[in-house]
C-alpha cells in the first residue's frame, strides 16, 4: 500500500497494489499495521458505514465537535470528489483543503482526521461509498459547513447545483462555524 501526504500533511492519500488478470482482481484494502506506521499513530476504528447516493448528491461537510471522528473513506462503485477541510484553529492550513477523485477503478482510499471537516460530491450516475470512523456516530455533536463557503472556496467539479439534504442546505459558513 502506497501511503501520499496531501497538500495538507495529515491527510494521507492511500493507494493499493492490485493484482488483476482475466478473473479478476485482489488487493487488500486494509491493513492496520501499514495504516498506523503510515499516519504515524495507533488508531481504532469503531464503525464502518456505508451510502449511496445519486449523481451530483453532495454530503458535507460533516464533522462532530464533540467525539471527533478520524475516517478512512473510498468508494466501491462509481465516481466522487472528495474533500478535506482543516478546521483545526490552531493549525498552520486552518481554513484550507484538499480534495482528490476517488472511484471503484483507482481503489484509492482517504485518510480524514479528527479535526477536519469532510464531504464529497457525487460525479457518476451514482456511487457507493464506506468509510471506517474512530469513534460513533454522535447526532447531537455533528455539525456542517456549508459546501459553498466563500472563505472556502472549495472547487467543486460540478456544473449547476448539488443536489443536498435539508441538514446540509443549512450548513454555517467557516466564519460561524464551531471549530476544534
């Protein structure tokens, strides 16, 4: 497994090595050791959650001021832009972010730390999505920055407008925002 430091350097980019002939192919998709040595600490996972969602269905940017959650994301079918926001305040990328495609062809997986926001757009007719979070899903604690954030600027590669939930529709720019 390829391990890639992103622009922001706690977000790692992770790529496997796949074994694929007329059958088919294999890779390991996860292996703990690798994921420890490569983001540089010892981590636990407490729940893998899995989403589909429909072409230009955006989700985010999620994050949980209280029982922050690392993720490790990647999609299984389809196609989706991802995105990283560090909205750590004491932190030298405050305020920025990265984003990559990910799809069921390129395998590539997303390492999102705790004190990120996160979101991703779909670019497929639809797409499948699981992600792996260290710590539970807390409603009362979940929070959303609105994908459009001026300050932001993130480059969404989409043409009209997403497609939201209500919750996201009512997502806080950076500015109001709760940050870690």
């Amino acid at each position: 497994m390829k391990a890639t430091r992103l622009a922001i350097p706690d977000v790692i980019l992770f790529e496997p090595k796949v074994f694929g002939d007329d059958r088919g192919f294999f890779f390991e998709s996860f292996n703990h050791a690798q994921f420890e040595e490569a983001i540089g600490r010892k981590v636990s996972f407490a729940q893998d959650n899995h989403s589909k969602s429909a072409k230009n269905v955006l989700r985010g940017l999620h994050y949980q001021i209280q029982q922050p959650q690392g993720k490790l994301v990647r999609v299984i079918a389809g196609e989706v832009f991802d995105v990283a926001v560090d909205i750590r305040k004491n932190s030298p990328t405050f305020g920025k972010w990265v984003g990559e495609i990910l799809t069921a062809e390129n395998k590539k997986q997303i390492w999102v730390p705790e004190g990120f926001a996160h979101g991703f757009i779909v670019l497929s007719d639809s797409a499948e999505f699981l992600y792996k979070t260290t710590d539970y899903y807390a409603p009362q604690h979940e929070r959303c920055i609105i994908w459009n954030d001026t300050t932001l600027n993130v480059l969404w590669p989409i043409q009209g407008e997403p497609v939201l939930s209500a919750k996201d529709a009512q997502g806080t720019s950076l500015a109001l925002a709760e940050v870690f």
